[in-house]
C-alpha cells in the first residue's frame, strides 16, 4: 500500500500531507500529557519496532508469504495517538533511507496507514471490548479491527488513485497521473486486500497480541487509556472533507491546462490521442517529441542526448566493473 | 564380542522429517538480512566521507520531486532525466547496482500497472508516467544508499522539524538495527527447530514479533533511564557546521539551473 511517486497529483500530496498536520501535532500533544514522559522513548523504539513489523514474511496458504502493516496492532498495544507517531516515523524512514513509498507521497502514506488505519482499528476494538468483556469479544474485537480498518485504509488509497484523473488532466484531456478512475482503482485495490492482505493482518495482529497477553499480561492491562471519544467528530470530519480537499485544486488545475491550449493543439495533437499510440509510446522520440519547442535551441536537444548517452554507458562500465559477489551482496 | 556399544545405537536410523513449505522462515530471514546490511553500511558512525552534506541532498531530491512531479513538459523531464543520469554516472558502482536495481523493479511495476491504460490508447501519457517514477525513485534510491543515517537527523534539524520527531525518528534508526539483529537472532532459532511439519506456522512467527515487542518495551525503559541519568533535556541541537564546498555549489547550481528550465519552458 506504499504510494510512489508521481502516482498521485502533487495537489493530492500537498492536501493528504496539510491534513496529516494537524494530526501529528496533536498526537504529540496526546502523546506528551497521556503517556508518561517515560515512555517517550517507547515512541521511537515503537517506531523502529513498527519498521521491522513489515520486515516479517507471514506464511499463506500455498507457501507464499505476505508482509502486515501492524497499525492496528501498534494502536492496540500504544494507543492510537503513539502508534500515529510510530508508524510515521517508520514510513518516514522507508521512504527516505530506503527509497519504499514517495516522498511526495509520504503525507498520503501516513494519511491512509498512520492515520486512518490505526486511529480506525482503535475505534473498532475499543467499541466492541467495551461493551463485551471476554477473551472471546476480546480476540473478535481485534479480528474486525485489523480487517477493517486495513480494507479501508486500502480503500481510501483507491479512491486517491480514482480521483486522479478527475482533478490532474492534461488539457488534451490525457492522464498525468495514475489513469484509471474509481470503477477500476477501487476493485483493483479491495479485491486483493479483501481476499489475502486482511487475513495476513488479521493473523499477525491477533497472533502477537495474545502472544503479548500471555507472556506478560501486565503490560496490556497497564497501557494508558486514552479519551478517543473527543476525537471522533474531527476523525469523521476529516476523513469526509479529504476528497473535498483533494477536488478543491482540480479548478485550479484545469485552469492552468486551459492556458496553453492552444499551444497543446498545435504541437501535441499528433501525439496524443492515437489508437495506434503502441507505435508512437515506445519509441524514444516520445520524450524529444519537437526539438524545436518554443523558446528552446535545436541543439539543446542533441547535448542532452549526449550527456544521456554517455552517462549511460559510463554507468553500464560501471557495472561491468563491479566484483560479481558484491552485486549480490547489495541486494 | 561385545563391543561396549548398545544395539540401539548401532540400528539404522531411519528418520526422515516429512517436508514442509516453512519458506516464511527464510523469506523473513532475508529481509532482515538484507535490512542489516543496509543498517551497517550506512547506519554506523559519520565518517564525514559521505560527499555532498545531506541537507544539500535532502533539499534538492525534494525541489527535484515536486518539479517532475508538477512538469508537463517533455523537454523539462528529459533534462531532468538526464541530470539525474548524470549525478548517478559520477557515483560508486555500487551505489549504482543498488539504484538501477531498484528503478528497474519499480519500472517494471509501473509498466505492468499502466499497460491496459497504454492499450487503451494512452501510450503516451503511460510511458510518461513510467519515465517520471523512474527518476524520480533513482533520485530517492541514490539519496538513500549514499547517506549516512546520522546525518539525516542533522539535515532535518536544519530543516526545522519538530525536536520530538527529531529524538524519534532518531532512536528509531538505532532500534531497528539493534531490534533487527534480535529478530534475526530468534529467526536463526527458529530455523534450527524446524524439522519436519510445524502445524502452527503462525504461532511460530507471532512469539517472535511478540518477544520482540516485549524486548523493544524493555529496551526503551532502560534507555530512558540512560538518557535522563545523562541529563536529557529534549533539546536537539545540531553542532555540526553546514559543509558547503564543491559538491554542494554543484548540486545547488545544478538545481537552480533545472528551477531554470522549469519556469522558462512552456507548461506543455
């Protein structure tokens, strides 16, 4: 469910990452006068423990694995607001030192798995562990919360993918960001997360819980209980308001394209929209379409050939150049 | 006759473990693995022979983003395409093994998930699309294996991030290589065990997720202890003087330059 880049709208990035804001800042503030101020380091240690959570490969049916996002079990075991902070950081540090996720993207990453999932899987085990006091409600409440709240996490993904070529078209009315709509985005994502993803949560999730409460029952029963009810309105709210805000730039955008209209009918009609598009796509003079675009010299497209082509095969030398073993090894 | 050795050591054994798909075991065995290795390349303490200073690279991976990401001009994501080729031609061939490595399965993906929409008569934006991650995961993948993770606190304490991100994210970073090394510990364990069928795969795994919870629980106990025996305050100062010498003019020059480009080309 990690996002790239240029999957989504820059507009989308910067509305998901403005929401994100206000959240962290009051997930610190919950964080600093609900926890003890001996448990800050448990943040960053949850963190790193929410970072290698998705490291584990959990057995499916078949002898294939899948890996879990561990949310939903974070916010159960350090409340919604320290597990918001946690699995930010932990996608923070996938998407900067390890290049997993966007960077652009990574206020729509913690927006759908640092947000929406923990603060949702939280709401549903506490709705139900409240009312039903038994192991059994207990083991449910965990089994709904981590398969819901991850599907719907997986779900507003799809709806910011489906959104994309509503609010960013090229003013020839091409994609520039992920093409398909909502009728094809929200199968393509749910199905697999309804079917597989769900399941490996929800064991994962249900599995090292009770694992925890066994062996050391005391530090489930001694985890600060935060005041979530508050917090319902602005959670409901913002999760309503999002696809607002995420239609909200698209005039903008729009407008933008609707400037140079007339350029785009004169120089790109020919290669946009063409059923044989096969033949023009693949070719390379895709990206040097018209050397001679308004304003830039012919040769400028000739020294950027060059520089492209040398350092390609400057980088290919290098390659070559490499011990075979260390390959391997930086995998 | 008798030899001193009992019978029942000299029968045949006959034993053979019945066989099982435990591949989870390995698979999670490589990725900490893999993980590791990236922790003690990068992860240990600053040698100051990184190159360019990490906010440098910071700032200018995140204006290269945002500009690529905002372009609709072809002439502007081809020149950027090829600064990006050519800062990564001036790099260790084993930085460069890790990026493509990386680019290619992220492009291979984005190639598959664009294909019914490029033959649906979108070729063109697809294969535009396809070239902008390109870039834009080999800006972000050279960025990652070629800086030093201590660094990366300084540079977003000059950023201006928030002391309590900063104190996370780095206790963070610490954590996941000691916490990995812990994990990595129990898989190995957990490998030596496995002979014949193991009926309950997951509980298997979900005792070793679990006592690593329990471990990092206890590990943040005594590192607070640690800190506050040592005077913490909260306060994260960065003593580290920005370094701006070759590299970072280039780097900065060459943005300015794509910046440039950026606003002069029409936004087609």
């Amino acid at each position: 469910m990690h996002i790239p880049d240029n999957y989504l709208s820059p507009a989308t990035c910067a509305v998901l990452s403005a929401a994100m804001v206000p959240v962290w800042a009051l997930s610190v503030k919950k964080v600093k006068s609900e926890i003890d101020k001996a448990n800050l380091p448990l943040l960053g240690i949850g963190a790193a423990f929410s970072f290698l959570v998705m490291m584990f490969n959990i057995p499916l049916p078949g002898g294939t694995t899948g890996h879990a996002v561990g949310a939903v079990l974070i916010a159960a075991l350090l409340g919604p607001w320290a597990a918001c902070i946690a699995v930010s950081v932990a996608l923070f540090i996938q998407a900067l030192l390890f290049g997993d996720g966007g960077i652009l993207a990574f206020g729509a990453n913690c927006f759908n798995m640092a947000f929406v999932m923990p603060f949702l899987g939280y709401f549903i085990y506490k709705f139900i562990t409240d009312r039903f006091k038994s192991v059994k409600a207990e083991q449910f409440a965990l089994v709904a919360a981590a398969y819901i709240a991850l599907n719907f996490a997986a779900l507003i993904a799809a709806i910011e993918f489906g959104l994309q070529p509503l609010i960013a078209k090229a003013a020839d009315g091409m994609p520039l960001y992920c093409p398909y709509p909502l009728s094809v985005s929200v199968p393509a994502m749910t199905i697999p997360h309804l079917l597989v993803a769900g399941f490996v949560e929800v064991f994962f999730t249900v599995g090292v819980f009770a694992f925890i409460k066994k062996v050391s029952p005391g530090i489930i029963s001694m985890k600060p209980e935060p005041k979530i009810k508050g917090v319902y309105g602005l959670i409901v709210g913002l999760i309503c308001l999002s696809p607002l805000g995420l239609l909200a730039p698209g005039t903008a955008w729009g407008e933008w394209g609707a400037d140079e209209i007339k350029n785009v009918v004169t120089g790109n009609a020919p290669l946009g929209f063409v059923p044989s598009g096969m033949e023009n796509g693949f070719s390379l003079n895709v990206l040097f379409p018209d050397y001679a675009i308004s304003g830039v010299p012919e040769w400028t497209g000739y020294v950027l050939s060059a520089l492209a082509g040398a350092s390609i095969l400057i980088i290919v030398f290098k390659l070559l150049a490499l011990p075979r073993k260390h390959v391997g090894e930086r995998a | 006759m008798d030899s001193g050795v009992p019978l029942w050591l000299l029968a045949d054994e006959a034993y053979a473990p019945r066989r099982d798909k435990d591949a989870f075991i390995d698979r999670s065995i490589l990725s900490f693995l893999s993980l590791l290795s990236r922790a003690r390349a990068r992860g240990g303490k600053e040698t100051g022979k990184a190159g360019t200073d990490a906010f440098f690279k910071i700032v200018a991976v995140f204006l290269l983003l945002l500009l690529i990401s905002l372009s609709r001009n072809r002439f502007f994501i081809a020149t950027a395409g090829t600064a990006v080729l050519a800062v990564l031609a001036s790099q260790r061939g084993e930085y460069l093994a890790a990026v493509l490595k990386t680019s290619a399965a992220v492009a291979l993906f984005t190639s598959l998930i664009l294909l019914p929409s490029a033959l649906s008569g979108t070729a063109v934006p697809a294969f535009i699309i396809v070239v902008k991650v390109i870039i834009s995961v080999s800006a972000v993948k050279l960025v990652s294996v070629s800086t030093e993770w201590s660094s990366v606190s300084g540079a977003l304490r000059r950023l201006r991030i928030p002391n309590l991100f900063i104190l996370v994210f780095d206790i963070a970073l610490k954590y996941v290589a000691l916490l990995g090394e812990f994990a990595l510990s129990m898989l190995y364990a957990l490998r030596l065990r496995s002979v014949g069928r193991n009926a309950d795969k997951h509980a298997a795994l979900s005792g070793i997720a679990g006592t690593l919870f329990l471990k990092s629980k206890e590990m943040a106990e005594e590192m607070y202890a640690a800190m506050e025996c040592r005077g913490f305050s909260g306060e994260y100062l960065s003593s580290k003087r920005l370094r701006f010498g070759f590299r970072e003019a280039a780097l900065t020059a060459g943005m300015l330059v794509l910046v440039c480009i950026f606003v002069y080309l029409p936004g087609t």
